[in-house]
DNA sequence: CTGAAAGCGCTAACAC
DNA sequence: GTGTTAGCGCTTTCAG
C-alpha cells in the first residue's frame, strides 16, 4: 500500500506538496499539481486516515450506541443519523449492546479507543450513569436518544412518551375498556418508566383503579416472554385491553393472543409504540404510538456536531411528539 | 485525555514500560507493574488505537458492507459476523449501500481509508467487481456474503438459491399451480438471476410454460413497486400463486393482494424467501425458503480472518441449504 | 527487568 | 510555490 512519501518520489515533490493536493490547502502550482495527482492514481494512493487523524485529534467518527441494532426503530434512528453525519463528512460506526451495560461498557470504552469525535447512545438504563462519565472523563461529546439517564445533565432526544401513553390508554377508556393490562419494559430504564406513567396517569384521570396484577415487566428485545399474556388471561378479572411498550412485546403479545385462539379485536384490543415496521404493513393492524425514529438519529447528530464544534454550552433537551395511528387493534366494548 | 508519556512521567518509569504493562509483554516487575496500573487508572488513560494501528499496521477492524441493513436478512448476518469477530478481537463497522453502486464505492473507499483489516460485502451487482478490485489492490482481504459477482475468484458464502427456488415453485406445483409469477431481483444481481433460475428451472422440469409476463423484476429494498400484483391478477389468465424473492417483495405482495381483496391462501398462494422475521410472528404464515443468515455473518468472518491470518490461499466457495418451512399461505387448487 | 532511539504516515509551522 | 523540521501516541529494536 503506497504512502505519502512514495507518491512524492515518483512525482519528484516534497510530501508536503503531495500533502497540498490531498488537502488542496496552500498554492501549488497547476503542473506540479497535475504531476502529483497522477502519481497518486499510478500508486492507487490512499492516504492513511489513521495517520491524519492521529496528528489532527479528529477522526470525524462517530458512534450510535443501540440496545438492539435488529429493532426496526432503532435501524430507523440510524438512517437518520447516518444521513446528517455523511452530509457534514463524518463516518458512523454502529454498535448493539444488547440492553446489557456490561457490553455498553466494552463499546463505550471502544469508542474512547478509536476515538470517536462523538457519541450517540440510547442508554440501556439507569445503571448507563458510568458509562457516560466515562465519555465525559475522556471529554467525547454524547448526546442521550430516547432515554434518559436518572439524575444526569445532557443533551437529548426524546418521545413524549408519557403523554403518547396516555392517549393510547386514553382512546381504550373511551372505547370502554377499564381493565387494562400493561405489558412494559423494566423499570430501571426511563423510556419504560415513562410509558408506564402515561399509563397510570391515564388510568388515575379517569378514576379506573390501578392493579397489580395487569401490569407485567418486559424485557425491551426480542426474547419477551411468552407466558405473560396467558396469565393475563387466566386472572379472575381478566383484561379486555392490552398497552404493551414496544415493538416486539406488541409481537409477542399477539401471537400468544392467536395461540389461545383469542381475536383481535373482536375478544381483545391491543395498543402499542412505534410498530411502524414497514415489513409488517402485511398487517398493518395496530394501533400504535408512533415517534419520529428517523428525527431521534437526525436531530441528535445535529446537536452532537453542534457539541462537537463546541457551539452551545447548556444541555438542550428536545421532546418531540408521537403521533397516535388508529388502525384496526381496537374495538369499542 | 492522557496519553503514554503522562502515565509513564506519573509511575516514575519509561514509556515503554508503560507499554510492556499494557501489552502484558516482556518482563516487568510486579511492583513496578502495580505503580503503572495505579497511575493508569488515577488518569482515566485509555491508549489510543490509532497510534497503536499506524505502528502495529492492524486495526483490529473489520467492515460489513450490505446493501440494507433494515432488512431483518442482513441484521442477522451482522449479528452473526459480530459474534465471531468479538471473540476473535476485532470490531466491526457496518456500512450500508442502499443497493448503490457508488454509494458502495465511496464505503469500499473508506475501508482503505480507515485500514480496515478485512471486508466482508454483498455486493450490489455484477458492477461491484470494481469495487471488489479496489480492495484487491489496496490488500484488503474480502469475503462476498449472499451474492457472487460474475466472473471473480473470491471467497464466498452464499445459500442454494436455485435449489430453494426450484423447492418452493416444485411445492405450488404439487398443489396444482401452473400459473406461477415470479417477483424477483434485478438481474444484475446474482442472488435474483439464481432465484429466477431455480424457478424457470422447476417449471420446465414439470413441462410447465414459461411466461414472460408472469416475471416482475422488482428492486431489493422496501422500495418495491405497488403496482405489481395488481398488472398480474389484470392479465387475461392471471396467476394462481406468486413467488416472491424476498422480504420486502413479499411484504408489498402481501399488502397489495390484501388492498385487492384476494385472500391468502384461499384465493391465490404465496410463497417467498427469507421470510423469517421475528417481528412478523403475528402472522407467520408465509411459506417460505429460510437461509442461515446468522452462518452467512459467522462463517464468513472465520473465513475472512483466516485470510487475514493468510492460513490458506485457494478462494473457498462455502454453499450453504435453505430449509423450505412450510406455513400457512399455499393451498391446494 | 528497564530505557533510548527511531519511525509508523501524515500535517502544522515555519523557512526559503 | 515548495521544502524542512518536528511531532501526533504508540511500539519495535536494540542496549544496557
């Protein structure tokens, strides 16, 4: 693989010329710049980004750090921020922790190591809290995506989850539902704790109680556990509405919903989040709380840039709102 | 951010003994170790990759490069080819081509430019061979995933996708179809021409018509064009069954048909590859040809780092079995 | 067991 | 317009 110095040998320059043209910085003169650039074709020359960005102390890298790279939300907050990096010429490198800190902790560490200009990252939860000073220690800009982290100051994106909660739980109260189950994701994480507040707060407005017993604690990814859906159904009172939070319990619920026979809507209706997938437009039947995935990963690499180029100073918070789409998953009871 | 010097300056030794403890490499007395690690963490030091690749000519990097990595397919080829890469110390960069050919260009530029240890791509089409010469030139090992390019030696994993085909269109035939449309890839694509293969094939086996008119050609992406179905059930003798070549055709099939008003299976049968997200088990009824994603991204790694590791030297060609999972969308006619 | 010198490939700062 | 020198942060090589 040629270097600098090669390609200044064969165009007899200096590397500091060559190093002009790559730049196209300084005045060199049209003919030797001709001759250098034909010296780097020959050579197939491409300079080294590791050397350049060594003695610059910018690797224009940036990281998205995701609970789960498979979740179709997530895929979307990524498109978002690789489009606004790729417009300002930064590389985003992806990285999947797996809702588990522990590998939050490796990739976070990694990107201190290949020294990421910036950090985009939808903390796994509460316990994130290190993780980030981590990237504070090490002075890399991170912006927070929709969650937040208990008790820390920082730029974020987020969904207004608890009010997007509160309509869905809203629009079931006056379908006539008032036993609602709650399928959520553990409380240690805020995006959960919000959802499941806009539950609750829905359900306190209107005077229904609030029981124990209709409110399961997920896990966020695909491996949500089938059983609680025939638990719910196996209670005295059994509900005749189901929230869940996201995506896949939204997936899991239902099948387990076909596996006991039940219909949707007819014997059950079923809210969720952001079942936007358009791989499931086959059935495009739920009523869902969808939020701006796309904005999440394109306005949260704005504010990191902004960061980055150090242009504001106080921590910005934007909440963008859901929409509420009323599809075919409820039915008046 | 501290770097080796500060360290060595605050443990009262050399650089280089700093280094022998970070690399647990040479002898270092134990005590004298111990002063090292202490001023290591007092200062947060976290040693620069860059610095370390630039001398070490390694980066410890690999590249995924896919053509989308929304499509559940290739997510779990990335999961796949993380798994294998973690244990073996190496980190991934994923990098999506959108199907672009130039887009591809642009990424494959930045494999060199970030020294990327190994490349492992679906290519776009057969236009990617310049792409592929690129790496070649720069020494970069690559191994092409789901997609051969005409006309080049290169180590490959890719599934049996005459095979599958001929499976899936031998089943509709079994059941009765012999009007049979294909929606399929582009042509330039090897992974479409083999799945249009494997579907021209079985039907001249079984002494069935080939219908120009019944072979769409659609894109890879979410992107498929609506209009599909509806120009084939408008033909004069319009199919019983369609064969899609993959998620999103599917997918789109499925949303046209159910617009129409065709019911699947009682009114037409459709049949499709890779239909295994997991998100989708609401209705898991697509019969289908599932390949081995997941091997796609981990044999492919150990391939890839075997070439790194220069082990062996004749181009491998691993030629993994779809298995034909039958649902519920065919139906005897 | 530890250190000094050199250099990976590039560019900032200054010469000429 | 172009070249020289120095150095980014680390490791290799060789000395001690």
């Amino acid at each position: 693989m040629a270097n600098i110095s090669d390609v200044a040998k064969r165009a007899g320059v200096s590397a500091m010329t060559v190093s002009r043209v790559l730049n196209s910085s300084g005045y060199v003169k049209t003919e030797t710049r001709k001759r250098v650039v034909r010296a780097m074709e020959d050579l197939n020359y491409i300079p080294s980004g590791l050397a350049r960005s060594l003695i610059q102390q910018r690797t224009y890298t940036l990281a998205l750090v995701v609970p789960d790279i498979t979740n179709p939300f997530f895929t979307t907050v990524a498109r978002g921020m690789e489009d606004v990096a790729r417009k300002n010429g930064y590389r985003v490198v992806l990285t999947n922790t797996d809702e588990d800190t522990n590998k939050e902790t490796e990739y976070v560490h990694m990107c201190a190591t290949i020294r990421a200009d910036g950090v985009l990252i939808a903390p796994t939860g509460d316990a994130s809290v290190v993780n980030l000073q981590l990237l504070s220690q090490q002075s890399i800009p991170f912006v927070l995506i929709d969650r937040e982290v208990g008790g820390l100051e920082a730029d974020l994106v987020k969904g207004d989850m608890v009010g997007a909660a509160r309509q869905l739980i809203e629009h079931l109260i006056e379908l006539g539902h008032h036993r609602i189950a709650a399928i959520t994701g553990p409380r240690n994480n805020a995006a959960s704790r919000d959802r499941l507040q806009g539950y609750q707060w829905a359900l306190t407005q209107h005077h229904l109680p609030l029981a124990d017993e209709l409110i399961k604690e997920a896990v966020m990814t695909r491996q949500v556990d089938g059983r609680f859906v025939a638990e719910l159904l196996a209670l005295p009172d059994p509900p005749t509405a189901i929230f869940t939070a996201n995506n896949f319990q939204c997936a899991r619920a239902l099948a387990s919903l076909r596996q006991l026979g039940q219909r949707v809507p007819e014997d059950i209706s079923i809210v969720s989040f952001d079942n936007s997938d358009p791989l499931c437009i086959m059935e495009p039947f739920i009523t869902a709380a969808i939020q701006p995935a796309y904005d999440f990963g394109s306005l949260g690499t704005q504010l990191l840039l902004e960061r980055i180029e150090g242009i504001h100073t106080a921590p910005q918070r934007i909440v963008l709102e859901a929409s509420i789409v009323h599809r075919k998953s409820t039915q008046r009871r």
